[in-house]
C-alpha cells in the first residue's frame, strides 16, 4: 500500500507547479515550452536519486499536463459528428500519427 502512495503528493506537485505557469504565463503553447523544458531538464540530470514527495517524477512529467491543457479546448469541442465527417483513411493517418507521438514520447521517458 505504500509504495502506491508516491503518486498522490508526485501528481499534487505536478498539478501546482503547472497551475503556477498558467496564472503566470498565460499562452498555452508558452506553457507547453518551459513545460516541456522543466521535463527535459529533470528527465536528463535528475534522474537517479528521489527526492522527497516524488518532486523529480513529477516535473518529469509535467510536460502531459501541459500537452492535456493545450488540447483539452479541442477535445472539448470534438464531437461524433466532426469524427464522422472524415473517412475511413483520414481516420487511419490521424490513429497512426497519434500513436507514433506517443510511442514517441514513451520511449522518451
């Protein structure tokens, strides 16, 4: 049961240093950047030790919070209908790049 508990004060963490960034930067694509900046950084030079509370993890991953706020508007207004407009080989390349950017990023981290 403890070990599982890393996650709670790890996602807290993430979640306050990112609402931090939007109420002072404002752009999302300027959010994504240091977002995506502070991940880099703490996945290349903090790696190896933990630090209290799961800090490193969670700036590791601070950069799919940001990349959720950057197309959470759109996701919002996606509906069925705008899906079913496109056909089946429109569908097929947006299935097949979205699963290289995440086995991208995956591989990444």
């Amino acid at each position: 049961m403890v070990a599982a508990m890393w996650f709670l004060p790890c996602m807290f963490f993430a979640s306050v240093v990112y609402k931090i960034l939007v109420t002072v930067l404002k752009k999302q694509s300027v959010i994504v950047a240091v977002c995506f900046a502070i991940s880099a950084v703490f996945k290349l030079w903090f790696e190896d030790p933990v630090y209290i509370f799961s800090v490193n993890q969670g700036l590791k991953y601070l950069i799919y919070i940001a990349l959720g706020g950057l197309l959470s508007p759109y996701i919002k207004n996606m509906n069925n209908d705008s899906w079913a407009k496109l056909n089946s080989r429109q569908r097929a390349v947006l299935i097949f790049i979205f699963t290289l950017v995440c086995g991208y990023i995956a591989v990444l981290y």
